[in-house]
C-alpha cells in the first residue's frame, strides 16, 4: 500500500483533500479543526497548509502523529471530545467484510472451476480405459 502511494502522491493527495472536503461538515466545528497526519504528509502539508485552510471556515492545526501510520489522516476535535479516525488501515477495516466476501467469490469461483476441470479430466481418463478396454477385447476377438 506504502509503494502505491508513494508511486502515485499527487493522486493520495487529492484523495485525502477530497476526503477532506466530504466531512467537513462533520469536522468544521469551532474553535478548531485538529488533523493528525503521518510524518510525511506532515511535511507536506505544512509546505502546502492553504490547501487543507481553504476548505474549512474555522482554524485548523496539523500535527504529526506518534505512531506513523500509513496514510489518511485522523481528526480531533477538542471542543466537543470527538475523534474520526480516516486512517488507510482504518478504511481498510471498515470495509473488512466486503473485502472478504470479495476474496470468498473469487476463490469460490476458482474452486468451483477447478472442480469441474478435475471431473472432467477423471471423465476423461474414464473414457479412454474403457476405449482401450474395448479395443483389447476386439483384439482378443480377433
């Protein structure tokens, strides 16, 4: 996951901005908006702080987290004792059991598709014994 994001950055990042943008009516709360950011997202956002300002209307701070997780971010607010957490390993949790029905179709379907090829290899090998049965019987006839 590390690799693809750091292989593709500009897109992560229009990512967590957009992700950013669809909560804020959740998150935009006075006095402020607190957001936990990996180290570097840290670094980059502090480079780039308009960009994460111009979506909210209140103030917003960005601090870096003490467990540097993949990526996404995490959201404080202290005013109201609330926490979101938008962590890439927390998104991927959320969606845990659709990922595993997913993965259950697929190899489901792989099994089912390689049980049909094994009876149709044992039909197969059935129906050459009995031809070659057969042509040592005529032979014996013979």
């Amino acid at each position: 996951m590390e690799k693809k994001i750091k292989g593709n950055y500009s897109n992560y990042i229009k990512f967590l901005l957009a992700t950013l943008e669809k909560i804020k009516y959740l998150i935009d709360k006075p006095p402020q908006v607190v957001i936990n950011l990996n180290s570097r997202d840290y670094e980059y956002f502090l480079e780039k702080f308009d960009k994460i300002q111009s979506i909210f209307n209140n103030r917003v701070t960005l601090n870096p987290t003490h467990d540097d997780f993949i990526g996404g971010f995490r959201i404080l607010q202290t005013e109201m004792n609330i926490s979101y957490d938008f962590s890439i390993v927390n998104l991927i949790n959320k969606k845990r059991s659709s990922i595993e029905i997913e993965f259950s179709k697929i190899f489901s379907d792989t099994y089912l598709e390689l049980n049909e090829i094994i009876e149709n290899y044992e039909k197969f090998i059935q129906d050459q014994k009995l031809a070659i049965k057969k042509y040592l019987q005529d032979y014996d006839n013979f």
